[in-house]
C-alpha cells in the first residue's frame, strides 16, 4: 500500500500508521513484518488514499506537534506551520526581556486557529494568561480541548468572534490594556490564493486568504491592537513575503514605535514587531 504512493507522502503515511497504533518509528519497522487484519488493510488503505487527495497527516491522526506541545486538531483547521515556532520563540524572548512586571501579563491572539500560539506562550510564560479569539467554530473546539488536556484552562481562554468587528468586549479580560498581542492572521492575496489553495487543497481558504492586496487583516489589527494594548505594549505578527513594506508603514502611521521586520530560516521576512507608545 506504501508502495502506492507517490514518494512525497510515504513518510506520512508511516507516521499516520504509526501515530494511530501508537508506535515509534523503530517499532513502526519492527511491526512490518506483522501479518495484517482485514481491518486495519482497509483503515490504511483509506489513510493512503486520503493522504493522496491532499488531506493533511495531521487531519489523520487528530494531533499537531508544535513547540514541544501536542494539539488537538480537526479538519477544516489549519495545521499549524513550523515558522510560527518561531514567532512564539521570539516573542516569548522579548515579552521576558521587556515586559518585566510583579503582576501576571495578559496576551491577546486575534485569529487563534488550533490556539497553538496562545498554548505555547502560555508554556514559555507560566504566569501570562492569554485570551485566544477565532471566527471559526471547530478551530475554536480544538483549541479549548487542547488546553484542557495540557491543563492550562485557567490561564488561556478561547472564544468564537470576528476580529475585523470590535474588540471592546475583550476589555474585561485587560482592563487597562493587553500587555502584548501576537497574531498570524490570513495573509495569502488575490494573486496567491490560488497557488495556496492547490499546494494545501483540504485547509481552509478562510484561514489563508487576507484580501486582494494580504492586507485586510494587518489593518484591523494595527488600528485595534493600538487601541487595545497598554502603554509599551508590544504587538508581534506574523506577515509573508512583500507585505513588510507596507505594514511596517501602516504600524509608523498609527504611532506604534520600534517597528521592525525580521527574516525566517529561508531568509524571507516573516516576523514584524512593534510597540505601543510608553
Ligand atoms: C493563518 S490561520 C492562523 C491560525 C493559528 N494562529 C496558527 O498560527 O496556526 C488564520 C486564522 O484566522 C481565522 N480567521 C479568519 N477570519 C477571521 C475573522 N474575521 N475573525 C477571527 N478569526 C478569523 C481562521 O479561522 C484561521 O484560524
């Protein structure tokens, strides 16, 4: 059955048969050897066939990896993506260096998905809290199990709403302001969608797509996230190649100070960082 997939997804397919029996990979090889069930020949055939319409091996196996946690994940969710570890990475650095404070600080992720950014801040900052919002139901569901399971529910919270509509509803959360706000929103434009939609044809296009020129989300979050972040907050997104210039602008024009762009692993820009006046 391996044999029948293309090369690019043999590796999956092993990782699918041995997430779902529970195995390493030396006992993947050990058990190759097994006769097979009936049953399990049909539960991997439809495995191997779903890998090959593009379904995601982790819509397979329910689970994510992702800075050292394990997601709960669904279909119809986006994967998180191995350059988002990153942006935590960074972030979670610079709120420790710079947000010193004898009180717990409180985070704030416009467009959650699975909840992995706000589930791996919370594991690198063990007093913040964090308030996950996404428009999406089942990204929702997913990231509240997922931090039931890590047993974070006291610390980070995750609600259905639209980010581009008002944010003053998640005041309770912060009275006097967000102490930072970190998002990888949709960003993918009009003239990319399609490339996006065909490399990853099962997620969700309303995860990916941010308007005809990628930018429709950055707006709604520099002009709320200004208004919602305490004095020297600090606001962290996540962008794609060729929007730096004109968010790094956008963030200038509504006063945010300290506004910088930084490159991935492939030396492409990925992460901006700004900070609300002192
Ligand atoms: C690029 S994904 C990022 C998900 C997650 N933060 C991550 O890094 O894996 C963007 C997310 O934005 C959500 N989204 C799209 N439109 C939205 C809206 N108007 N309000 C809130 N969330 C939205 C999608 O459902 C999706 O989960």
């Amino acid at each position: 059955m391996r044999e029948h997939l293309a090369a690019s997804k043999r590796t999956e397919f092993e990782y699918v048969v041995a997430c779902r029996a529970d195995w390493s990979r030396t006992e993947f090889l050990v058990h190759l050897a097994d006769d097979v069930s009936p049953e399990a020949v049909g539960e991997w055939r439809t495995a191997a066939a779903q890998l090959s319409l593009g379904y995601p091996a982790e819509y397979l196996t329910g689970r994510a990896q992702f800075c050292d946690l394990s997601l709960d994940i669904e279909e119809g969710v986006l994967v998180p993506r191995s350059e988002t570890e990153s942006l935590v990475e960074r972030a979670a650095d610079r709120v420790g260096e710079v947000l010193q404070s004898s009180r717990p600080l409180v985070g704030f992720e416009p467009c959650s998905g699975s909840g992995a950014i706000s589930l791996a801040m919370a594991d690198r900052l063990p007093t913040a809290r964090m308030i996950g919002v996404d428009i999406d139901a089942t990204a929702v569901r997913c990231a509240l199990r997922s931090a039931r399971r890590i047993g974070v529910t006291d610390r980070v919270t995750f609600m259905q709403a639209n980010v581009l509509c008002s944010w003053n509803g998640f005041r309770r959360f912060a009275p006097a302001g967000f102490d930072f706000v970190i998002s990888n929103p949709p960003y993918v434009t009009g003239e990319r969608i399609q490339a996006a939609i065909e490399s990853s044809p099962r997620e969700p296009v309303h995860a990916l797509y941010g308007g005809p020129d990628g930018l429709l989300f950055y707006r709604a979050i520099v002009e709320r996230a200004r208004r919602a972040l305490r004095p020297g907050g600090l606001l962290f997104l996540e962008i794609d190649e060729g929007l730096e210039a004109a968010i790094l602008k956008m963030l200038y024009a509504s006063g945010m100070t300290n506004c910088r762009w930084f490159k991935d692993l492939q030396g492409l820009p990925r992460y901006m960082e700004a900070r609300q006046e002192q």
